[in-house]
C-alpha cells in the first residue's frame, strides 16, 4: 500500500514538472493576446475617429458580403418547384391519406 501512495506521488510530482512551465506559457501568451487586442482597439478607435466616411463604408460593404455570403447558401425555388412540384407532392400525400383512411374504412366494415 505505502509502495503505490510513493508512485502515486511521484506520478503527480512528474505531471505538475511538465504541466507548469505549459501553464506559464499559456498565461503569457493569454496576457500578450490581451494587450495586443487593447492596442489594436485603441488604433482602430483613433484611425475611426481620423477617418469616419470611409470607415463607415468599409463597414457597410464588409456587412454586405457578409450578407451576400449568408444568401448565397440559400435555395431559392424555381417556378417550376413552387408552382408544379410542390401542388402535386402535396395532392400526392392527400390522396395518399384518403387511400389509407378508405382502406381503415374497409377493413373495420369487414368486421361487422
């Protein structure tokens, strides 16, 4: 028992050596990432302020392809679709169903 607590603590002992200097790094790359993004929001602020018309524009065409992205994974249906297929898929399932509601119909008069 006092052989497994030993290798369970020097298990831990070797995952913390390794995990440490990882945490290190993450914690100054995530303190580095946030000054970056300060700096880049102060700039961007200051270039905004310098020049509003065409940072409106740009943001405005930046809304439109993004828009024009979004619509383009859409489909539109053709006259054909709205008009002929979708009318008969629809007249399909309601004669369907009547074919099944009169076959009900059938077998339970069979019964009597």
């Amino acid at each position: 028992m006092n052989n497994i607590n030993t290798e369970g603590g020097e298990i831990q002992d070797g995952i913390e050596r390794v995990t440490e200097p990882l945490a290190d790094s993450a914690r100054v790359v995530c303190q580095s990432i946030c000054q970056e993004s300060k700096n880049a929001l102060c700039c961007a602020s200051e270039q905004i302020r310098k020049n509003p018309v065409p940072s409106v524009v740009g943001a405005f065409a930046f809304g439109i392809a993004v828009g024009c992205l979004i619509m383009s994974g859409r489909h539109t249906p053709t006259f054909q679709d709205r008009y002929v297929d979708e009318p008969l898929d629809q007249a399909g399932d309601v004669v369907s169903n009547i074919s099944k509601s009169i076959g009900r119909l059938v077998a339970n008069l069979k019964f009597w």
